[in-house]
C-alpha cells in the first residue's frame, strides 16, 4: 500500500505537478481548502493521505474522519488509535504515527499495534526504523512500515530501504530517489 518515497507536503502552495511520489500526505492545511487540494491531487492521479492532528478546523472525531472520506482522500495518518479505529470502521485506510522515543516507548507501540491488528505505521524519527522495524516484523509480520522524520540523504535511503516499506520526505531532492 504504502510503497517506496512518499511527498511529505508542508507547504500548501505545492502543486501536482512539482511532487515525483505517487502518494502525497498532506501534513497542514485548514479546513476551508482540504478539498480544493484533495481534488487538485487527485485529479493529477496521486494517492492522497490527511494527517487530521494537523488540519485546522478538523478536531480529531467521528465527524472529521467522515467528513475527510467525503472529501475522496484515500486515508488519513494520525497518532491517535481511537481516530485510526475509526477510520478503518468506516472503510478507510490509516497509518498510525509510532514515536520511538525510547525503549518503553517503542515496547507500548509494539503492544498497541498487536492490541489493535493495526496494518500501516510510520515510524518517527525515521532514522530509527533500522532498530524498531525489526522489532516490530517480529511481533506483525505482515505489517507496512513507513519511515519518516530527520531524512536527509540518499544514502540513508539506501540504508532504510533495507528495513521499511516506505519513507515519508519532504526533502524535495529526495522526490526523485528510486527506491
């Protein structure tokens, strides 16, 4: 599902046509224009993500996961399981934040992704993804895995590919790298 690079759109100036990745999560953006870039990306043919903690206007329940399916997006990020849950109920797909902090941290996540069958996390900082992915293959052996936060080379590329699915960037020279 979620393959290879991934465009990490912070700016919502960016247009369809500047962005290489076929998936695009939008990571900001307020609720009075969610659609308008919805249907711009889409149109362009890209699979589009909504992290729903960032959206302005959106406050994390049943209603905003509803109203972002009307929207057409094709699923949501969140690092919140009782957002994810719902968006899976209602025949979306999510990817769960996992924030490897530390140790404890990383064994509570493993614990959530088991308690929950959750099927797409990402994992931040994604640098750390070469010590936690294995961990959680492990436990979930069929679960996607994404990476992202603190990327910056190709060569970490090259490394991370290795333990992951994907990576979310939103290093635009990164865009182009061929995983």
């Amino acid at each position: 599902m979620l393959k290879g690079i991934i465009a990490a759109l912070w700016d919502r100036k960016t247009r369809p046509e500047e962005v290489n990745p076929q998936t695009v999560f939008f990571l900001n953006g307020g609720l009075f224009e969610i659609q308008d870039r919805i249907n711009e990306f889409k149109a362009a043919g890209k699979s589009v993500f909504v992290d729903i903690d960032f959206i302005s206007g959106l406050s994390g329940d049943e209603d905003s996961v509803i109203f972002l399916k009307k929207c057409g997006i094709d699923g949501i990020i969140t690092a919140k399981i009782r957002i994810s849950k719902q968006a899976i109920s209602l025949g979306m797909k999510s990817l769960l934040r996992f924030f490897a902090l530390d140790s404890r941290a990383v064994d509570k996540g493993i614990q959530q992704i088991l308690s929950n069958g959750v099927k797409n996390v990402e994992i931040l900082p994604g640098l750390v993804s070469t010590k936690v992915a294995p961990k959680i293959r492990a436990m979930v052996p069929d679960v996607n895995i994404v990476a992202a936060g603190l990327i910056d080379t190709s060569e970490e590329l090259d490394l991370l590919k290795k333990y992951v699915d994907g990576v979310s960037t939103s290093s635009t020279a990164l865009w182009r790298y061929k995983w």
